[in-house]
C-alpha cells in the first residue's frame, strides 16, 4: 500500500509515448519553484478552492471538531485541528474542498494503468512513478514496477535522486528509464533553493549510470534562479559524466504551483516570473550542446 494523490492518464510529458503517470505524496526537497507542492507532505491533506467557496457556511455545520470559520466573505480553516474525516468535502456544494492523497494497493495502480494498454502499445508509452517522490514509499514503488514488468508494460521513474542509492538500485532491474531531475549545478545555490546540498544527488547519478541505468535529464530553468550560462554549462558538465545518458530535457517554469500551494494552507515563496523569450531558451540550449562530447538531444519540455 502507499499513497499517492493523483493518477494522470494519457500522458505525454512524463516519458516516451502516452503514459500514465502515477503521482506519489511525500518529497525530501523544499523546491522555491516547486510545481506540485500538494506532493510534500507525506500524508493526505485537505485542499481549499478559495474561488470556488460561496461562504454558504455549510462546512462549519457538519465539521465535527469546528475546523470551518465562516464570517461574510471570509473562510478560514484551522487546518491543526483537522482529521480529514471528509465530511465536508462530501457536503460542499461548489466543490471547494478535496481531500488530496489516498492510499492505495500497487494492484489497484497497475489495474488503472491497463486500462490505457492500447495507448503504450501503439505509441512506445507505459507507466511513470513521479510526484513527489518515489523514493519516499520504495516497497510501493518497486511492487508497481514489478507488476508493471509482469504484464508487459514500460516503466520510468521520475526522482530527484536524493535518498538511499540501495533504494534506487533495487528499482533498477523493473525500470526502463529514470527521469533525474537536475536542479542546480552550484552546490551552495542548490541548498539555497531545494534544502539540501546536491552531492547525493550526483553520487546517486553516477552510480545509477555505472550499474546501467539509463537515464534521461530533466532540468527546470527558472528565470532569475538557474537559468544562466554558468548553470547550463554545469548542465553539460554532468551529461559528459554519463554512459547512459539518453537526452536532456528543459523544463521552462510555469506557475500553477502558486496556486496549488494556497489551496493546502503552504505559502508560496515565489511570485510569478516572466517567461523565457524564444532567443533565451536557444541560448540556453545552445551553450548546453556546445559543452556536450556527445551529440546528445537537448529538447525544451
């Protein structure tokens, strides 16, 4: 059993093909841009849709410990008294309230994913574990991969690489390819924006990569934060390490996290940033390829 909080169908950004992708709850990084912050918390956690609250103070009524405090416009939740006893989602009539996370059995994960099987097979896709962080359930995790290896399907694994590397290494046999997220090549700049120094993280790599992983890079670039020469060259650096290396792919920032943040009561340190400019993720991707030793594919995500 384990916990996830979403399970997204007909996928095409987390892995070759159409994929479903399987959203875990818990993560070790505290992310500045972080896209899913409804993932940290290990457990399950009760969302609020602002927007979508008409105040009718209906929640304050059947809430049984007065988590809900409704006055005019205003709604408030006391989120520490909370048991996530669901009673209120189940009453709303606006659908402002989710309960975000829910136990499942790697069986009922695998049978979801069958339900696409025609997708995989005529376009090269299967199933990703991402999240959060498969690293943060590992039993979970290796008994979806290996049901998924039983009936035939491709497997990825989406991680930042922060966690045991025995963790990573049993996965390995049941996964096809591990999307490795890579942050920031400044290890001071990576503790500065994710919580943690990046040491591990590269430890991990390159052990994955000697024991055969094959593996794909994935690099957020965030205006103002990583997105400079000095980083994309770091980028290159890390690439030309790896025998197994498949790609790099760029992940231009997008702020849906602000939003999902506010709804679990976390607040969002970053404001929204300006987009990239056409000429800015060329040259992102240019210094990028003219580090490389190989002629690796560098492709915007």
């Amino acid at each position: 059993m384990g916990i996830i909080f979403n399970i997204q169908r007909l996928s095409v950004h987390d892995g070759p093909g159409i994929r479903t992708a399987v959203f875990f709850k818990g993560c070790p990084l505290d992310c500045v841009w972080c896209h899913n912050p409804e993932s940290k918390a290990a457990g399950a956690e009760l969302a609020f849709y602002g927007g979508r609250c008409t105040c009718c103070g209906g929640c304050v009524g059947v809430c049984p410990r007065g988590c809900h405090v409704v006055a005019g416009e205003t709604h408030d939740i006391m989120r520490a008294d909370c048991t996530l006893c669901g009673k209120c989602v189940s009453f709303c009539p606006g659908g402002a309230l989710e309960i975000i996370g829910q136990e499942m059995s790697a069986e009922r994960v695998i049978a979801e994913a069958l339900r696409d099987r025609l997708f995989y097979k005529n376009s090269g896709g299967g199933i990703t574990l991402t999240g959060g962080e498969p690293l943060c359930q590992p039993e979970f995790s290796l008994e979806i991969l290996r049901l998924a290896k039983e009936h035939g399907l491709h497997t990825c694994v989406e991680t930042s690489g922060f966690g045991e590397v025995s963790r990573l290494e049993a996965l390995l046999p049941y996964t096809d390819l591990f999307l490795y997220d890579w942050k920031e090549s400044d290890d001071a700049l990576h503790k500065q924006y994710t919580g943690v120094s990046h040491r591990l993280i590269v430890e991990n790599l390159i052990k994955l990569d000697r024991a055969g992983g094959k593996t794909v890079l994935r690099c957020p670039v965030i205006p103002g934060y990583n997105a400079r020469a000095e980083h994309y060259r770091g980028i290159a650096a890390l690439a030309n390490r790896l025998d197994n290396l498949t790609e790099i792919h760029l992940l231009p920032y997008h702020p849906l996290g602000s939003g999902k943040a506010a709804a679990v009561g976390r607040e969002c340190s970053l404001s929204t940033l300006p987009a990239l400019t056409a000429a800015e993720k060329e040259a992102c991707a240019e210094t990028i390829r003219g580090g490389l030793r190989s002629g690796l594919e560098v492709l915007w995500k």
